[in-house]
C-alpha cells in the first residue's frame, strides 16, 4: 500500500472514532467541502479521487493533533524522538530499566575502540 492510501486510511480511522459531524469539521478545517474530503479521502476503485496537497496533511495533522500512526516514524525524523519517548512511555518500569541498560551498554560499546 502507497504512502497516500495509508494517510487516507488512518483519517478515516480517526474519523470514526470522533462524534457525529467530525467529517464536516475537518472538511471547514481544510476549507474545503464535504464532498471534496470524501473525494480526497476515496480509496474505491473506479471513483474519481482527489489528490492531498503537503499543506492538507499538515492541516489534518494539525486537527487530530498527532502524526499518523501508520506510518514510518523515520520518514519524519523530528518524530523519531517523539516515537521513542511514547513508546518508552507506554512499557512497565522494569521494561524502561531494562531499556536504558541496553542503550547504556551500545553507547559504551561504541566508545572502545
């Protein structure tokens, strides 16, 4: 699957978890029609779709507040960062331990010469 379908998809995603009326949100946030997000967010084979600009998916970004989840965090590498951290956050105490004695132990790894 193209970088495009899975955008597309995870908006769609997004969508159906928020409350009646978040399509129509979206489509004002983006200054553009209901109609044209659909288009814009179509998957179906055969429909007639409408191409993302970069500043739409900045915008989408921008509405839903995160990066899409589906996506490869090194394709945004200030994300990077922000990837680690959560998934650090979202492991045990005993798994972040664990975490940083491995990373402590690469980092001195790569002092020796």
């Amino acid at each position: 699957m193209d970088l495009k379908n899975k955008i597309k998809l995870w908006v769609q995603g997004q969508l159906v978890t928020m409350p009646r009326g978040a399509k129509k949100k979206l489509a004002d946030y983006l200054k553009i029609t209901p109609t044209q997000l659909t288009r814009l967010l179509n998957l179906e084979a055969g429909k007639e779709p409408r191409s993302m600009q970069a500043d739409e998916f900045l915008k989408i970004v921008e509405f839903f507040g995160k990066w899409p989840d589906n996506l490869m965090p090194s394709i945004f590498p200030d994300s990077r960062k922000q990837h680690l951290l959560a998934m650090f956050d979202s492991v045990s105490p005993e798994w972040q331990q664990a975490i940083i004695a491995m990373v402590e132990a690469l980092v001195q790894s790569s002092k020796r010469p």
